[in-house]
C-alpha cells in the first residue's frame, strides 16, 4: 500500500474542517482503491483514494454518495462520506478523486464466524438493501446487465489456453503454479461435460440496484459487544445488475469453507431472510443460483490477476474458490435446495 505524500496530504485536510493531521497510516485489506486512517486533532477518518474515479466524470461518485446518504437516513448501516467546506464530497486533486467518510471502529466476519441466526440477518440486511436503493435511486434507463450474455465456452476455452501456456512458461515452478495447471485442465473438462448447460437470456432474473461488491471485506461489524453489522462500505460498483445474482454471489464468498464447500445450512436460513426482505421467489433465486456457477465455471479472474497483471493479492483466494467451482458442480441440487427451500 503506498503512502500518501504529506503535500497531498495537507492540502487535502484544509479543504475540511477536520483539524490538523496527526498520522496517516494506509490500510492493507481490501483489493481495490488506497484507503487511509487518517487520525487529526478532531477525530479520526477514513480518507480514500477512488483509483477509478474520473476527474472528468465525478457523476457515478456523486451518485454513490447520495445514495449512502439517502440509505443513512432509512437507519441503514453506512457512512456516508463528508462534505468539504464548499459542501463538495468529491475532491479533485491532481487528476485524483478522493473522498473523506468519518471512521467506523468495527471488524470483518466471515461466514464460518457467523452463527445461523447471524446469517438470516444477514440475509434480511441485504433485502433491506435492494429495497432500499430502489426507493433512493432512479432507475438507469438502459441497464448493462440486460445485454449481457452468459460467458461462451470457447471464449473460456481460449482463456485456459492462454494461462496454460503462461503457467507452463515459468522457469521455475512454485505450489501455486502446480495447483493453477491442474485446475485448469480440470476446468477445462468441467466445462466440455456442461457446456449444455449454458444459461439463455430468458433466464436473466430481476434487475434493480445493488451494492455490487458486497463480501466480508465491505461489512464490518461492532467491534465489542453484540455481533451487528455498523457498515456496509465500498459502494464503487452501485450498479443495476440482477438482484438475485448479487445475493448468490456474496453467499458464496461468505459462507465458503476452507476445503472449498459452502456452508449450506448458513446458506438456507441467509436465503430465507433474503426472499422475505425483497419478495423475490425461489424460481427467481434459482435462476441465479445457475447463472453464477455457470460464471465462476467460467471465471478465471484470481489467475489473470496473478500472471498476466502480476499482482498476487487474490493468490491466497484461489485455492479455496478454485476448488468451490468443483465441489458445487458436484452438489448443484443442494446448493439450489439451499437458496430456494
């Protein structure tokens, strides 16, 4: 994680009424953005660097920081960022977006640190968060997701070919290397035997907005006491996608396992609470259910990062989500059961 320059960093405080900075420590977790404790005379903060953020496009940033605002008023956990003194919660400076949001104590919880009743609320918390956002936002008039298209199995096939030959390239192969091959080669056979299984654009569920990276790393919970989440954080990916398919998506990250099974049970009572927040019905889920294993059969993001970026951040992931795609073609009916009982 870089450091912030004490330039930037002092002409960003003054566009505040924060105080004098004291310490300026960047945080370590989470794969995307620079974030940054920043401790002043006043209080301490969260300062981010928006890395995707456009100086020339601050709208989607904006967009976001209404929104948080907006669910902060239905009682919702977030923290919305704070305004400078020109009543701006985007600043520019030199051609980067930054935004200052005040600081939550607070911990990550993974699924496996969870109990059953922890996970139906947090199920109910995602629900109150897809309905929500369809009160506080207006709907894009041409989402992206309605045009996109289950991934193709020779495009995927093309993509293994191209790692196979990148891993096999390596002049002195390491454990990562060895498991990257062989569940490759594994995926590639996973895909030959299911590639009828490919999901059609009728099977696209509900669209609407969502958080679109909601994961163990984006909630934190109360530090002492009570296990309550105080914070849904990272809004950068509010998008309009399939509700469903975000529901899906983050139990697979929260409840998956070491040895790369799902906690099913966690699954169920998370699944339950979400229907009942949103309406949606298990046809609904069960359509996502199939889109996203179709995508993470197809999905090879951790192993793009680590050879062709070489950025080995997610390389600690990989195991356990590699061989998720395997275990839950194996388990399919009871994963769908899970999501839709």
């Amino acid at each position: 994680m870089r450091r912030l320059e004490e330039r930037t960093l002092a002409e960003l405080v003054r566009r505040y009424d924060t105080g004098r900075p004291l310490e300026c420590a960047p945080l370590t977790e989470g794969l995307l953005n620079h974030g940054y404790r920043l401790a002043t005379t006043r209080g301490v903060f969260f300062l981010k660097h928006h890395l995707d953020g456009d100086p020339e496009d601050i709208a989607p940033l904006l967009r976001q920081h209404r929104a948080t605002a907006a669910l902060a008023e239905l009682e919702l956990p977030v923290a919305p960022p704070l305004a400078d003194r020109d009543g701006r919660t985007v600043v520019v400076h030199r051609d980067r977006c930054y935004a200052l949001h005040p600081w939550i104590e607070g911990r990550h919880r993974d699924g496996g640190q969870l109990s059953r009743a922890q996970s139906r609320r947090l199920g109910a918390l995602l629900g109150r968060v897809h309905r929500a956002l369809e009160l506080v936002i207006w709907r894009a008039p041409r989402p992206r997701a309605a045009c996109r298209g289950a991934a193709a199995p020779a495009e995927t096939d093309a993509v293994i070919d191209q790692l196979l030959g990148r891993v096999r390239a390596r002049p002195r192969r390491t454990g990562f290397d060895e498991l990257a091959e062989h569940r490759l080669l594994e995926r590639r056979v996973l895909l030959r035997a299911h590639a009828h299984l490919r999901p059609g654009p009728a099977e696209v569920p509900a669209e609407g907005w969502v958080h679109g990276d909601f994961h163990p790393l984006n909630l934190l919970y109360r530090a002492e006491g009570p296990v309550e989440p105080v914070a849904i954080v990272d809004w950068d990916r509010l998008d309009v996608q399939p509700r469903a398919e975000e529901a899906v998506r983050a139990a697979a990250i929260f409840f998956l396992r070491p040895d790369g099974s799902l906690a099913l049970p966690k699954v169920r009572a998370y699944a339950r609470a979400y229907r009942a927040a949103t309406g949606a019905s298990p046809a609904e889920l069960a359509a996502a259910v199939h889109r996203v294993w179709w995508e993470r059969l197809n999905d090879f993001w951790m192993l793009r990062w680590h050879y062709e970026r070489r950025d080995q951040r997610a390389d600690p992931q990989f195991a356990a989500a590699a061989a998720l795609v395997v275990w839950w073609t194996t388990h399919a009916p009871a994963v769908r059961d899970a999501f839709c009982d």
